[in-house]
C-alpha cells in the first residue's frame, strides 16, 4: 500500500487551525487517506477527533497511507501540507 | 415580565472588572437536562433525527465561526469539525441500533470519544470540556430545545450566567454585551480575566442574579461590585452618560505611568506570546511585565527545543525593542500538567511539584529554556530579565538566579507568590535582581483559599489586608536595596487598588494591555502621599470588603 512518512511542521503540531486544514483537505480526496503514528493504528484522516487524539506535536513524523485509485496524488497532497508550517499561514479569507 | 412599579433591588457581588453600565438582562442558556430514556420503534427515523442534531450543531458553530475572528474563529471551526466528523455518525448509529434514542445516544457517544481525550491528559485532557459544548449544542437539537451558549436577544445586553467557561465566552461581542454578572466565580476566575481583557464592567459571586429574571434591566458597578435589578430606563441611560464620559476621560491619558507628582511608575502588560498584543494601544506601556511561556509547552510530548524557542522569544523581544521584557521561565507541574514532564499526580496540586520545583527532577527543561531565552536576548535590544515562578526560599533563588547567570543572562529575579517568599524578601533580594509578585498564588497560599473555589471568593480577593501586608513587607525590603518591586497578578489590574500598591511601596505594575488607561488615570489622579495615605487605610481594615470601602470613600 502507498504510504507517506512526513514531520510535522505546524507550530502547534496537529491541533486547532492545522488539524482542522489537514482534515479538510483529507475529507476533499476521493480516496480515504489514513494517518498513524509510528507503528500505532491507522485512524481516519477525515476524522478530527480521530486526528487529535492523535496529539501530533511539532516536529512528530506521521505516516499516511491509502489505497486505490487516485492514492498516490491524495498522499502528495497531503504530504505536502503537512510539511507547511500551517501555523504561521494567516487565513486566506481573514 | 419584569413588575416596572417595584423598586430596584441591590445585589451584591464582587467587582472584578472596574467600570459601570445598565441594560437589559440576557442570561447564558443552561445546558439541556436529559429526560428519561424512551422506547424506540423506528430506528431509521430515530437514527436521521440524531443525524440532523449533529447538522445542527454544525451549522450553529460554524456560524459563531464565521462571525468571530483570530484565534476564536479557529477554535470554533476546529469545533464545527468535531461536529461532522464521521466518526461520531457511526457511533451513534451503533448506539441507536442498540435501542437507544437520540438524544441518549448522542450523549454516550460523546462520553465516549470524552474518556478518551480525557485519558490523555494535558492538553488534549483540556479539550474533551471543549467536546461536551458540541454535546450540549447536538442534544438541545435533538430534543427540540433552544442551543445553550451565548445569547442573542438582538439588543446589547448585560450577560447573567452562572459562572463562564471559556469555551461559553469565545467570540464574545463586545460591542452588544454591556457587562457581565455572574452568581458564582471569584476574582481570578475565568470571568474576571476575560472581563478584564475585553475592559468589560463585571460582577462575579453575585448571590441572587440568576433569579433576576430576564429582560429587567440592570445597572451594573464593577469596581464596587453592586447590581441594581429593576431600575428604570431614565436610570439606565444616566449610567450609560455616565459610562461613556468615564471612558473618554481614561483615554484622553497618554505617556508613562506617574502620579500626579510626577512619581514614575512602570506600566507594563502581561502576555501569553507576541501575537497577545496585536492590534494593542502600547502608548506608554514601559515593556512586558509578565511574558508566561507556557504557550510553547502546550500539547506537547516532548518539551520544545532550542531553536524553536530561541525564535518565540525573540518574537516577543522584538515588541518592545527599547522596552524592558520579563520572562517567567515554565510554570507547569502538579497543578498544570504536562505529558512530558511526567510527574506523578499529586493529592494537592497546588502544594505539590510545580513551577520552579519542576526543575528539581528536570533541570535540563529550565536549563534549555534560559539558554533559549539568553540567546534571543543577544540577538534584541529590548532589556530582557528572566524570573522563576513558586520560590520559596533564598536558597532556591540563588539556584535560580546562579543558573540564569550562567548562561550570561543579567538580570534574574524570582517571584513572590508563596508567603515564605514574601516573610524573607529581604534575603531575595540579597541573591535576586528584582521580585515580581504573583498575587493570585500569594492570596490562595497566604488566606488558603483554593483560586479555583467560587464559594471563598471574598477571601481570594486582592484587598485582603493580609495579602496587603506581604506586599508591603516585599517593597520595603525592595526600597533597602534598590531593587524592583513590581506585581503582576490580577491585582495590578484594579485601578481602585494601583494607588494603593504604589503606597506601598510597589514600582511596577503589570496587568492585560487593556487595563492599562484605567490604571494610568487612576494613578494620575493621586499624589504620592495620597497614595501612601491610601495604603494606610487599607492596610488598617479588617477584610477585603472594609479595606476597599475605606479607600473608595476617601
């Protein structure tokens, strides 16, 4: 199964504003994407209380993976969102 | 309604955040009681209304969110989030094909997904409070009931509550609530930092608010802490004159702290990271009197590293470049857990393993944060001093202010918040730069008075003569050495009590950036023997309620 093993760069690690993005964006791909960290379970990376549950701090390497069509280009994405300093973004609409 | 013929009547309470205001009473919608559980015959329909509450839920944060801002607006579309969240769809299903109906099976699976953010502890521990608000939001829906939180009634408004959690208070607009009141809370509760932070009048422990009954409108005095339920339109609108000229005159003040005979006093603001201050009116302000920076530590399973410090602070240092900026280094432990710091629970936290104790067990926590702090200093030209937070003996401040030094950092202090500390300032101060007083711990340790316990509020209050007295034992040891003195406790805050601490001796005030017009005018208005004589007479009055009185009316 593809996977992606990224450090997350968000100040804050996954709460709040980068853990409500991350999972917006997950919700977006047509493949279901998971997340774990390490080698512990693989939890919904649609789901916000299954991601903050996770209590991903800063700098803690996750690991994505999905299955099926499409997979490969939902993990870049949100790979690559990941390793963004999302804390430090304003938001585009504020 | 409200009988418009009776005469008003007088409640009492404690007056938290200073200034006046009437209006109409709004009170915060109580969370929904659960009836008793009901058979269920159509699971389908009973599945698609608990559905439809969860929508509902949603809708109404994310338009809270939308109509918020900064940080609030994020809290609160995190939260919108949770609302939708699959997750919880399934779980309710299952609840619901277990024989439950909606509302019951809303309410365990959120008791669920609770236990286990709870389990966690720490910050996400924090957090399942935040989960139990979406609970309240999804049942009232389900059960037909009006959402609980903050009212909208469509005019502004004084908000009446029980007391305030701060997930009740996000996105609080200041421009339709007038004042708060609340039945319970004490003087550093939640309430009265927010009110204090948004320069709202407010009243807390206020016995007998919540029978005010809705819509009666209310003249509200948050520096004596009377309410007046049932006054007149004609009243009401005199309080608001009255207001509204108090705040120009506050404004109308500019430049540095001082009394009116030009004796300078640092006006200096409390923060929580540089972005605290944004969009704050610094005029005057002589630097950050209290920069807490817990913030960093927040959420975390390992406690931040150099650099990521190093770049935090700086941050801050670069807010006041020509300004002085005091940093208190990690105040965590029994009290306020971190995962990674791995203490063991305490049966008294606030006696227990916490601030500067940590370090015992942990040295290398403080030792890396001094150097981040000594390194971001280098690179500022803001006047940074560093001070410990729970010292009690002179011994500890040596330790602390030899560690400090020895990562080239000139000036360290520590706090006084126990009152060990205070009863030795004189021998501080013989190892120690400067003293900060904390006065929220110094009141809980010196009256022992829980800071969280509404029903002991009145001993918890910053007018207690006794807590009056170890401030005035630390500024004269201050005095004798020439050394700072300053407080940054809520107490700082209290424009009634700035000339107060001033007389007795105290040369720094550090409070929210917000406070600071009231305090300066305050200040203003009295000379420095006024002053001293105003510190008389409070420390002459036998509690809290007396020694205020005693220098209101003077």
């Amino acid at each position: 199964m593809p996977t992606r093993t990224v450090a997350v760069a968000a100040r804050t690690g996954l709460h709040a504003r980068p853990a409500a993005l991350f999972v917006k964006a997950a919700a977006d791909q047509e493949t279901p994407v998971r997340i774990r960290v390490g080698d512990g379970p693989a939890v919904p990376a649609a789901s916000m209380l299954a991601v903050l549950s996770l209590g991903v701090g800063h700098g803690t390497e996750v690991t994505l993976e999905a299955d099926g069509p499409g997979a490969d280009a939902a993990l870049d994405a949100l790979a690559a969102l990941l390793a963004r300093d999302l804390d430090a973004e304003e938001p585009a609409d504020a | 309604m409200p009988d418009l013929d009776a005469p008003p009547r007088a409640l009492q309470g404690i007056g938290v955040g200073p200034g006046l205001s009437a209006g109409a009473v709004a009170r915060m919608a109580a969370p929904p009681a659960l009836p008793d559980p009901r058979p269920v015959t159509d699971p389908e329909r009973e599945l698609a209304d608990a559905v439809r509450a969860l929508e509902a839920a949603e809708a109404d944060l994310r338009a809270r969110s939308e109509a918020a801002d900064g940080e609030a607006r994020d809290i609160l579309s995190a939260q919108a989030m949770i609302a939708a969240d699959p997750t919880l769809r399934d779980g309710v299903a299952e609840r619901v094909r277990a024989g439950e109906d909606a509302a019951h099976a809303l309410r365990s699976t959120f008791d669920r997904h609770r236990e286990l953010l709870a389990s966690l502890g720490g910050y996400l521990g924090e957090r399942a409070a935040d989960l139990d608000d979406i609970a309240h939001r999804a049942i009232a829906a389900a059960l037909g009931r009006p959402m609980p939180g903050l009212p909208s009634p469509g005019h502004p408004f004084v908000l009446v509550a029980d007391d305030l959690a701060p997930a009740d208070t996000v996105g609080l607009d200041t421009g339709t609530v007038l004042a708060l009141v609340t039945e319970r809370g004490g003087p550093t509760s939640h309430t009265a930092i927010l009110a204090r932070a948004l320069g709202l009048p407010a009243v807390v422990g206020c016995a007998g608010i919540l029978e005010v009954p809705e819509g009666t409108v209310v003249a509200v005095d948050g520096t004596s802490g009377q309410v007046r339920a049932g006054v007149g339109d004609d009243e009401a609108a005199g309080v608001r004159a009255r207001a509204a000229e108090e705040r120009s005159r506050l404004t109308a003040g500019r430049g540095p702290g001082r009394t009116a005979d030009g004796h300078p006093v640092d006006l200096m603001v409390n923060i929580g990271s540089a972005a605290d201050l944004r969009g704050a009116d610094l005029d005057g302000v002589a630097g950050v009197g209290l920069f807490r920076t817990e913030f960093l530590f927040l959420g975390r399973k390992d406690a931040p590293g150099l650099d990521e410090q190093v770049a935090a602070y700086a941050e801050a240092f670069a807010l006041f470049p020509e300004g002085t900026v005091v940093v208190r280094t990690l105040d965590a432990g029994a009290d306020k857990p971190l995962p990674f710091l791995g203490l063991p629970e305490e049966p008294n936290p606030a006696l227990g393993v916490r601030g500067l104790r940590v370090a015992r067990d942990r040295p290398e926590i403080l030792d890396t944060q001094l150097e981040a702090v000594a390194r971001a200093a280098e690179q500022a030209t803001a006047d940074v001093w560093v001070m410990a937070p729970m010292v009690s003996t002179p011994v500890e401040a040596a330790a602390f202010v030899e560690r400090a030094r020895a990562f080239g950092l000139r000036t360290a202090g520590v706090m006084v918040e126990v009152p060990a500390a205070a009863l030795r300032a004189d021998r501080l101060l013989q190892v120690a730069d400067f003293l900060s007083i904390g006065t929220n711990d110094l009141s809980q340790y010196t009256l022992a008075a829980d800071r969280q316990s509404g029903a002991l509020a009145d001993l918890l209050d910053p007018w207690q003569p006794a807590l009056l007295q170890l401030i005035a034992a630390c500024a004269e040891a201050g005095r004798r050495s020439g050394r700072s003195v300053g407080v940054c406790g809520e107490a700082a805050a209290d424009p009634a009590l700035a000339p107060v601490l001033v007389g007795l001796g105290v040369t720094k005030l550090s409070m929210s950036a917000r406070s600071v017009p009231a305090v300066r005018a305050r200040l203003a208005a009295h000379d420095r023997a006024a002053c001293e004589d105003l510190a008389r007479r409070a420390l002459d009055a036998a509690d809290a309620a007396e020694a205020r009185a005693a220098v209101l009316s003077s």
